[in-house]
C-alpha cells in the first residue's frame, strides 16, 4: 500500500542509511583507502534499503507478490533512475559547475565511482519518500491546488533538497568543486531541476484510489523521469552554459574519443 500512514514510507525514512552514510566517511580510521573500500561501503548502504524494508514491512505488503509490494517497487525505480543519474547526468555536473570525484580510480562506471551508485539510491529514496509523504498530507493532487500553487510548492521543496545536499554533501572529503558559493546557490538550483520533475512523479505512483501500477510500469515510469531531466540539464548547458571556467567549458558532457 502507499498511503500517507507512515506504515511504508516510514520504513524508507527510519531505516534508511542517507541519514548517516557519507558523515560516516570521515571517521573511518586514517589508513590508506582504495577504490575497493569505497565500493565495499557503496554496498553496505545500499542492501539495508532492501533488507530493512523486507524485514519490517506492514503486514498488507507481506501477503502481495514481491514485485507488487509499494516498498519494492519504489526501490526498482530509484536504482533505475540513480543509474540513468549518474550514467549520464553527473556528468553535467563535470560539465556545468566544474565538479569532481577524487576516489582513487578502480571501481567505477563511465567515469563515475560506484560508491556513489549506492550512496545516491539511498538518498533518493529518502528524499523521495518524505516528498511522497508531505505531497499526499497535504492534498497535492487534489483539484483544490491549482497549478501555481503545485509548482511553488514543488519548486520550494526541490530547491531546499539540492541546497541540504550541496551542503551536508561537503563531509564528504572526496567531492570537490571550484567555487563553494557557486555551488551552494546556482549548482543548487541546477541540481533541483532534478528533483521538479522526480518529486511530483513519485509522488503520483501507485496514489490512491488508483489502481496500483505494475514494476513495469515503474521501470517506464523512471526512464521517462530520467529523459525529463536529461533535457532540462542539456537545455541548461546550451542556454546558460557552465558556472566556470574551463577550456572544454563548450564540450558537451562527455570525453570524446578521437
């Protein structure tokens, strides 16, 4: 079920490793740390998002088939969608705020370290469920919201996520970017693009009294969202352009091969 009752959204909230993971980096004990290690603690937040679930899952989830419980589903989409992110459009943060990983190289996935796979599936699935809960609370789909509401509302929500993360993402010693003020204000409102599309997309999934939607149309449902926000990253990169200076600074976001 998908209620607002915290029964399964609360599981992704409560038992959810974003709330800890990348502030647990840093007190790591001071010996030299390979692409491995972070892979091996890429892994170690990203199983609990399965695990915890199974495990506490309300008791109208237990009697469904797996791919029809919400839980699942919900994760099958931000692993779908964390992948199309990262695959592709971290590199539009390469491209447009100049930003880099410095993980020791090893364990990665077109450029991008595979720690950070499991580090962002976790995320998403936190922000993603308290946006689900906040959304249904307060009505969202009801007619009463007209659009200028809906997209204030959204716009708000989405801009404070990116901000907390561009934020609270600075624990994390191997995440570096040029300007700290660039990042934090206009590296915010970029990443938030994100978040305007996914946050009313999820939101919509399995909405009751709907009929549920099957893990197909999960998968659908996040591949879509990714084209989405692929085509407002690349209209940002054609029509404002990268936040700093760079001679590839007019390449598109990905090495070219000669």
């Amino acid at each position: 079920s998908v209620t607002v009752t915290p029964k399964t959204s609360s599981i992704s909230l409560g038992h959810n490793p974003a709330l800890w993971s990348t502030q647990f980096v840093r007190p790591l004990p001071k010996r030299p740390r390979t692409s491995k290690d972070y892979f091996l603690f890429g892994v170690a937040c990203f199983m609990p998002a399965w695990i915890l679930p199974w495990l506490f899952q309300p008791k109208s989830e237990r009697v469904l088939p797996l791919t029809e419980r919400y839980w699942f589903k919900a994760n099958v989409w931000t692993a779908v969608f964390s992948f199309i992110g990262h695959h592709f459009l971290t590199h539009y943060f390469y491209n447009v705020l100049g930003a880099h990983y410095t993980i020791p190289k090893g364990y990665e996935i077109n450029g991008v370290p595979m720690v950070m796979f499991g580090l962002t599936h976790v995320y998403f699935l936190f922000y993603h469920a308290l946006a689900t809960m906040f959304l249904r609370r307060i009505g969202f789909w009801k007619n009463s919201f007209n659009f200028l509401r809906k997209a204030l509302i959204v716009f708000v929500m989405a801009y404070v996520t990116a901000f907390l993360e561009a934020w609270s993402i600075s624990a994390f010693p191997h995440y570096v970017y040029p300007d700290r003020f660039v990042m934090y204000v206009y590296g915010s409102a970029f990443y938030a693009m994100m978040f305007l599309v996914t946050f009313p997309a999820f939101s919509s999934l399995d909405e009751p009294p709907a009929k549920k939607q099957t893990l197909c149309y999960f998968v659908m449902h996040a591949l879509a969202c990714g084209m989405a926000v692929f085509i407002l990253d690349d209209t940002w990169r054609l029509l404002i352009g990268p936040l700093h200076s760079d001679e590839t600074s007019d390449a598109v976001p990905y090495a070219q091969t000669k």
